[in-house]
C-alpha cells in the first residue's frame, strides 16, 4: 500500500470546504491532513464549527479533527486546497505560498495576477508551468494556482474544443446560476423563493476577463519569461440568480471565426479528451462536454452530477440569427466550478510533478 | 348611471380566462354577461367548470353563471375577449368573427396574418386600422384583433421608446419564464421545482417574428389597402422557464443605429407615454415604462405588480461591450403579457369607436 | 376633515416593520411620524435604512422620512407599534412605557408577563384591562400591550369559537410554516429550497403558551386587582418551516369538552363576530374566519390574502379518529400574524379610548 | 459466474417504474429482462416510451429494450414487479398471478385484501406465508406481495421497535409529503410551488389501515389458515403536499402501553435490526433507523439518501404534553417509500425460498 499525499483545506467550513472534504474522501492520492478556517472555528472539532450542509454524512476522520487557524503551521502539509472569500483570501493565501506551499485555490483574489496560472486541465494545462515565475516559487518552491469562477468554468469548457477548431470571435452568454455559489448562510430565501435576482456582483466582469485568460496562451520570452496572452475574443455576461439548489445553466449565443456545421460542433465536444482524460487523473471526467440532444436538456436537476459532476452538458445547439450558433451549457457549480476544480488541479500539479 | 358594454369571455376556465375574469370585475366600461369553455365545461356553473386558481375570490356575479359552449348563440356579446389555445382558437376564433363579433384575441393563433392587427396600445395603437382589410369587417363588421405572446410584450415595451429615438439594429435576449405562461395544469412541478427547462416550445420564434411586427410601420397603398411592413431589425431569443408563479425576466443587450447614452435611454423609458395614457383607457398603467436603479431589480416577486401589473420594469442599465448597451426587463405574464393585453385592446377599441 | 392620531414605528427596516408601514399608508385613523430602528439606521433616509421587501412601494411621505435610534426624544408620538426582535425588545420596550408611551408590540418578550395584555381583539379583548395594573400606567400613563406568536394566532382564532360553544378540552397541532416568519435575511434558501426544516426554536412552547392564556379569563380580585387565569386546556404543538413566502398553515386535532357537529362548527366558525366587527375597527376583517369546502383547502397562495389577510382560513372539517375533529387552518403570519395583529390593538386601544 | 434471475418491470415508464430500473442496474441478484407499460407505450423503445426523470442516465442495456404490453406473454419472468396506478393494478396485477407469477407489487389495489401480504421485511417479514392462502398459489404457484403507501413506510419503521418493546395505543401523524409521490406529470407547479397542499386523496385511510395491518400478527388457526390480526391501536392523520422533490417528513405524537425513557427509546431505533439484515439483502440498509440529534434534523434535502435511501431517519424526540412522545420521521418516497420496498420484498422473497 501506498502512502497518501497529506493535503490540508483552507475555509473548510463553508459550502466550498464542505465539498472538498466530501470530494476527497476515500481520494485514491491525497489525504486530509489539516482542516483550517476562521478564528471562530479555530480550535473546535470539525462537526462543531461547520454546519454541514451536504446529503452525504461527514467522514468518521474529518468528524474527529480539530480545526485549526487559516494561518501556516508545523502541522500544515505542503499542498494546501483554499477555499476562501476573496477578502481573506487576499491576505492569507500568500502567507501560505510564502511559508513554502501549494496553494490551489478557488478563491479570485489572485486570478488574474500575471504570474497565477488560472486552470481548467481540460483546457490550458499547458499554462501552469506560468508558476515558475512567482517570487515565492523561485525563494522556496511556494506557490499558487488558481481554478476559474463557477459561471466561467462550464462556459470555458463548452467554447475550449471550438476556440481550437473553429476560432471564438464573440460570446453572448446569460447566467441562471445556482444558490450554492453563493455560499452559506448566501441568499436569503425571502429573495430568491419564487423569483430571480438579475444581478450577481462582479460577476459579469470575471466571465469576461477568465475566459479570455483560460483561453490565452502561454508565451516565452527571454526577457520577461513567460506570461499568460489573452485569447482575442469579447463576451459580454448577463448573470442571474435562481431558484435551483446547484447547477449553473447558460444560454449562449456564438460567432466563430471560421464557419461550423452543427455536426462538427457537436464533434468537437464528443471528441474533447485532453490532459486530464490522458493522465488519468482521479477526478477527471471519462467525457469533459456531453451532448444531450433532447430538446429541453441540460437541466441542472438532471444533469448536473454527469461525470460525478465533473462534466458540463451542452444541448440545444441550433443557428443564431445575429452570430452563428446558439446552446445551452449546464455544469455543476460546487464540483466542477468550485471544489472539484481545484482538486483537479491539484492532481495535475501532482501529475506534472510539482507535488510529491 | 351609464350602462355598461357586455362582453363575452371564450376560454373562461383557464389561466388567462381567470385573469379576464379578475381584471374586468367592477370595470368601468365592460361587464361580463357571457363566459364560454370547451364541451366538458359547457352547462356547468363556472366554480364547477374552473379551477380557479387565483389569490382573490371569484366574483360572485361570476359565480352564479352558466359556462357556455365556445361557438356564438343568441346571447354572445358583441365584444368576446378569447383565451384560447391556439389549436382551438385556429377553429373557434374564425367562426365568431364571422358571425360578427369583435374577437380580442389572446391566442397565437392569428398573430401573424397579414390581415390581423398584433397590438400593444402603447406601441403601436396606429395598427388598428388593419381590421379593416378583414373579409368579415366588410361583410358584417366582425373583426379580430390580438396581442403578443407574453414573452415578447414586456421586451417590446422596453424597446418601442429607443427605437423611436434611436432606432434598433439587433437584440439579443435571453428570458426567465414564469409557469403560469404555461397554462394550466402546464408545467408539472417535477420538471421545475429546483430546476430550469431551457426550452419552450415555438417561443423563441414568436418572439422574433412578433418583435419585427410590432415594431413594423402600417403602410397604405392605393392598390392593396393598408398593411404592415416589419420593422428592420433582427432579434436572437434563449428561451427558459424557471421557478417563478408570475413575471417573465429578460435579459437584453441591445445594438441601435443612432448612439445614446445611459441617461437619454432612461429618459426615453420615463417619458414614454402614449395612446393609452392620453386616452385614459382604464387598464392602462401611469408610467408604461419604470426604471428602478437600485443594481438588482428588477425582479419578479418584488416588481411583477407594478402598475397593477401593467408596467413593464427595465434596471441594470450598463454598457455591453459587444452590442451598445444592456438591461434587464420584466413584466407580469398573464396580466400585461395576457389577460391584461387583451383588455387594453379592447378599451383602444372602444375609445377609437370600434366598439360600442 | 379630522387630523389623525400620529404614530411611531420601532425596528421600522424590520419584515414586520415593512408590513406596519404598508398597512398604515393612507390608514384612516393613524399617521406615521415617526420611524425608529437599530443605531446602525439612525440618521439614515428611510430607503436607504431598510432593504425593502414588499410588492408594493415605499409610501412617497415614508421615502422622505429620516430614521431615529430607537429610544424616544421628544418627536415620539404617543402610541408606538413595535417590531423588535425578542432580546432588543426586553431592553427597549420598557424604556418607552416608563416614559409614558403606549407601546403596542408584536414581539415576544413580554407576552406572558403577568400584566401584560396579550390580545386578539376577535378574541379576548376584554383582557386590555390588564394594563390599569401595570406601573408605568399608574405613574404616567404609558404602558404595553402584545399581539400573540404568528403560529397562534390563526390557530387561536379558528378555536375560539369553538371553545365558547363546546370547551376545548385538547389540541394537536402541526404547523407548516412561512419563511417570512423569521425576518429578514432570516432562513438560508440552502436550508429551505426543496425542503422542510423540522425545527423553530422556541415556536412550540410560545404556541402551547400564549393559547393557554389568550383563550383564558380575566378576573378581578379585591385583593389582587385583575389577572389572567389562563384556559383549561392542553396543547401539543409541532412545528415546521416551509418553502413558502407567506402564510401559516397548520393541521389540527381537537377534543371538545361537550359534543359538537361538523355543522355546529361552521357555523361557529360563520358566525364569529367580535368586537372588531361591531367596532368597525379599519383594519378589522369582515369575517374573521372564513371556511372554506373544497377538499384542497385552505392553502397559502390562495387564502392568505382573504379579508386583506386579516382573516383566518379553515378546511377540511373531518372526523378525528382518535379525537373528535380535526381540519386544517391558514392563516397570514406577517398580517394577521404581526403587524396586522398589532394594528388591530392599536385600534382596540383607541376605540376603548385609551388612546387618542 | 452465477447466473442471476431475470424479473420484468410492470409499469416500467413510471415515476416508480424508473426507480425500479436505476435500483436494479447491477443489481447482485436479479436482472431485468422485460418490460412492460400502458398500450400506449408498448412496441417502443424504452427511452422513447419513458420521460425519464432520474439524475442517473438511463442504464444501456434498458436503453436498448423494447417494452411490452401490460399483459403475461411468453417471455415474461417468473419475478415481476409491479408499479402500477391502483385502477390499472386491479385489472392487470390479478392477471399475472392467474399466469403464475410472482408479482411484488408497489399498488394499493390488494394491500388490504385478506390474503395479500403487506409487508415492510424489516417489520413484518413473518406475514409473508400468508401468500400460501392465495387461490394462486395453490394453483400455479402464482402469488402477490405488496408494500405499503409511501407516507406509512417510514412512520412504520419508526414505530416498529418501540411497538415491540413498549406497545403502541394511539399515533397522531403529520406529513409533509415530497411531489413524486404523486407520479409524473403528477402536481402542477402553480399548484404547489410557494405553496401548501393540505389534502392528497385517500392517504389518511390508507395510513391508518395499513399501519394496522403491518404491526398486526400472522395467525394461524386450523379452521381457516393463515390470517393477519390487525395491531390494536389508533392512528389519525393529516396528510399534508409540500415543494420537496424526494422524501417524506412527518410529525408524529406517540401514546406507548408501557412507559419508556427517550434513551430506551432511541435505544430501541439504534439496535433495531432485523430479517433483511440477517440475511444480508442486497437492498437491505445496514441500519434500519438512524436517529439524528441535531435539533433541526431530520430533513428531507439532507437525510433522504441515508443507507441508499433505505434508512427511515429519526430526529426531535421531545415529550408530548398529551401523550407520551413526539419526535419526526423522515423516509426517502420512491426508494424506501416505493421501488427499493418491493425491491427489498423481492428479495426476501428470494432468501425465503418462494423464488429461485
């Protein structure tokens, strides 16, 4: 029997935590060594800080671990999944990449900083090695990756294989996103019960920007080492909250830049197989983008554990009158937006041999 | 006292109908004396024949009537307000015109002959004369006149003022759609509860096409009468249905020909008054068009009354950076976007002498 | 024309505070003028202070009013309906009796306090009295009265009847109820949406509680001057939240003292009428309990809003095999339930002449 | 490699029917070889006949069968179990067992019919005998299990142990009951989203009938053979409709014969194992009833898939002031409520003998 690689979890309360802790659980290389989150949480036994909100119970090991503070310790293991508000994450995350270790986080604090690869294995492994150029790599192997926004990931998927068929030119893309995103307690029920919220903060600009970075490439120069250029696409986000536990569903409108057949689009998301898929990583799924063909599919209640939710489920592909084609796109927000992002992640560090 | 005009109600029991039934209690100008429903219904009293499905009582006038075949007898107003299907109304509506009767049309049924006026009174109340070309206007001055479906009159509402002042390319529009859009029993909860179906069938359709026309310009010909040409502009619509009892959610971005800014767009939306307003037809609402700044209205449950449910509620007014600019709008499906529709049509008619 | 009664709203930004402000707005009687709630809103305009919730507008006159701290100054008119949440309430609400307020709080705090009145007018509003025997209306005129918990108070009503007819000798309830009921942001929507949360800390008792001493008598003692003796009878009480915006509804068994038809029942139920009614206190419902037939009946959506959601629901009268009765009551818990209830009071008060 | 016995789906599009086909997808005994639904559906593929509305995809092998008409043929197994409607189940199920299957039915058309088993095997696996009076079996060997309603199955787990050791006089039960009980399209949205229900036909008898007849004991008497003696106690219900997709909730008060501390009984749910457990059925869940001390537990969105759906979960033992306990017993509606029950009859059916 092989030993597993210890692995600690950052904000392993919240609703993010939560589905870190679930996700890796009988995890085939990685073991939870180390459970941190606020100072209210510090010091309490897990079940006692966290309100556990997930169908599945708490893991016997996690339910017997205390909860220590979100601040490196003797104890913290070298890779770190971080699963902070953007406010802590700003001031704590970089604690940890400065003491020595791997942080894969979900939080957006850091994702558009140069020197931060922002990943979806399926799509721009190829940009990680972008943290060699952090300070704290090169004084002491620390560093950071970082996974996309929820709304952005299953986007992200879905325009990856015909960004490299077909070239992107414009995306319309409008969200009904999924409570869960929002965290716990998260939305009042008295706003979201029988209504929608047309507004998400800050969301809108973090579609536009992310997408434009996971679809980039990793360039080299000898003068400023290599850097992250933004893929030439614009995509203007409309984001909506409703009433759906999780699964984050969009409607999308598309222009390419080279013309597609809607056989050839539904092919390039049938044959999408990629790193991930090559190396065989544990969370990655056997098919990153299904397509249903029903007419009134994906729907988040239906599909949103396709792939142990780890897949985005397109449907609906017919032409657009003003671009070339509209779909629908449905991914699961915790898992393949959140907490089952940055495990992939952390399994491609490991694959890559950045972790060990 | 002046007496009232009778009206008819065809399709009594249903969602729409019940509506009818609401919105014309203690009117000032109509009153009931007629309601009719498919053969099951017929003969019934109409608590027995509906399942009313409405937070206030049935009107006791109402309670105490016989439910009546839908084809036209002896005692059928001239004034019949329809809520049909539109497979029956394809067979039912014809036949009232011809026996004379004003049909004031829910249905999509007729919505795009060429000879049917498709009226929102606030847009395009000019369109009326069109009955006129009608074989049954000029045989016994029986006419049908319709009103949109119930997803494109908010958005069309939205638009009218800017296209007026700065003309319309391209829309694209993503939209929310309550369940009572669907009728009754319509769309059963375990397709919805928890869940999106992005999907409603021939929805997407009907709203580019009836955009285009409601839009469009009567023109007269000296050869061929009068007659709509739509208006140049194209539209791209995602359709879903979400959780929500009432008020369809839509998200526009939006390309005109003549640029604006932020303030004159608002400024169009507020001064927007038209025929109804002048007129003070009884249903029509103060301010057509409301703006509400705060960032995340409008919404369904908090909005969808406004103007007794007549107003159509546009927010989140921002720069797109594909098309120019942005927004969000919302109306209340069965009351603007139906029942209400079909009366404030009916009042234009009354006011302009088509009916009295 | 008579100038009104000016009144004062505590914890005004509250979801009962709303309610207080919406159902005063253009009350014959009352006129708001003045708004308090927590030190974080002092100072503030009222749109800017209260996250509001309601389908209806802010009142133009409430928009322009700034908010106090809630202690009172000299602007604080005589009577004051109060919103507080239980803690600031024990603080609070006594500071306004000891300064000659009349403070009519639809908080639990001092519900059972001994001499504090704990009223349904339709019920027992002959215990008022009770505030002669409390210091600060001996010192100054000021005192308190209290509106019961919103699960009791439907349940109170549709057994009051019953219990001068026949005696109520035991009570089984089961309560489904509103997620208004907790405020505002008040229940998580993770913990709500698709679900059913077994749990309302402290509902139980309050509503076995407050029955007792609602449906109880006042008594007058040379010796002791005047108490409550509560009511002979036992309750048991379940309590539940639901998905659901507004309204109580709750499933009841019921042992009567002496036998009683389902007829006889209804018609206790048809004909209660109280002193509101005889009163015709403005906010008083013409017929407090309203039954409905229809087996389906009643349910939240539909009946929440009868009487302007001042009067109970009740339905599906059957026989209780183990009991003599049981049947289903609805009642709205953020009107009749709350700021409703407490609007009643203030009424009661000064058409006893309390207040003026 | 053993073989496994073939069973067919009577009812195989169904909402149950479905649950039928995921809970047999590898199953370790059987395996489905026929199909069968309405006229309507027979000569279809499966997944053109079904509107399948499971989170799990239709499983391949089904995907590829055709299904049959509702009636014995030549290839029908031995093993059939029944998801039908009890207007259907009256004509259809009878004809099966003429035919000499063994039909494990999930109807309420025979469940209280004198020589039909009802049975939970946890509870009342002993009444299974009571299929040898069948006029069937003594035949051809054809018979019939059933199990009971969705809303008494969790109820009965619950009072199982506590009947055993402390007797059971009198229940008084609240539910809250999840929409798929009611089958597909089943509830309308409008009729249950924000909303209550408070009435589904004929499920209070149906409750108070057959928990009876479960608790009750297989007797034997030379004269007449096998017959059940109904349990001697008392239930009243209130059956209740709530917007939960899966799992029924139930608020219950308990009258015991014996008193019984809330450790002995929680005591009694803990070490409650029986038959199925015993003899390690596939479906059988390790622990019966799991009791959860969480004070907001059970829930239905957290705990309806605890043991695969098998568990009947506990929570909120308190005392009742009228009788001696009240507590909240949460089941999942299709798995333990409907297709895993007669799953769990079948094989114990198999254990025992009367298949192979």
């Amino acid at each position: 029997m092989i030993s597993k690689i210890p692995v600690g979890i950052l904000g392993a309360t919240g609703t993010v935590g939560q589905r870190f802790i679930q996700l890796l659980h009988e995890h085939p290389w990685f073991e939870i060594t180390w459970l941190a989150a606020s100072d209210r949480s510090a010091g309490k036994l897990y079940p006692e800080a966290a309100k556990w909100n997930l169908a599945t119970a708490i893991p016997a090991n996690i339910a017997a671990m205390k909860v220590s503070a979100a601040a490196p310790d003797g104890t913290t293991p070298k890779l770190v999944f971080a699963a902070l508000d953007a406010t802590a994450a700003q001031q704590i995350e970089p604690a940890f990449a400065e003491a020595g270790h791997a942080v894969v986080s979900n939080s957006s604090a850091f994702r558009m900083a140069e020197d931060v690869p922002l990943i979806i294995p399926e799509v721009n492994g190829d940009h990680v090695p972008l943290i060699k150029t952090q300070k704290w790599y090169k004084k002491n192997g620390g560093f950071m990756v970082t996974n996309p926004n929820c709304s952005a990931i299953g986007l992200v998927l879905a325009l990856a294989p015909l960004h490299r068929r077909f070239g992107i030119d414009k995306i319309f893309v409008a969200t009904m996103q999924a409570i869960s995103g929002a965290g716990y307690p998260g939305v009042p029920s008295m706003d979201i019960l029988g209504n929608v919220i047309p507004y998400i903060a800050k969301e809108e600009d973090k579609m536009e920007a992310e997408t434009r970075k996971l679809l980039g490439s990793l360039v080299e120069s000898a003068l400023n080492g290599s850097r992250v250029v933004d893929a030439d696409l614009t995509l203007s986000a409309h984001c909506n909250r409703v009433a759906v536990e999780d699964g984050h569903t969009e409607s999308v409108s598309l222009k390419l830049r080279k013309p597609a057949t809607a056989q050839e689009i539904i092919e390039a998301w049938d044959e999408f197989r990629c790193l991930p898929q090559k190396l065989k990583l544990p969370t990655a799924p056997e098919q990153p983008i299904i397509y249903e063909s029903a007419p009134d599919r994906p729907q988040p209640r239906l599909d949103r554990d396709r792939g142990r939710g780890m897949s985005a489920v397109c449907g609906r592909l017919r032409p657009c009158n003003i671009f070339d084609w509209k779909f629908t796109v449905l991914s699961h927000n915790t898992i393949r937006g959140a907490a089952g992002a940055a495990l992939l992640n952390g399994e491609l560090l490991k694959a890559q041999g950045y972790i060990s």
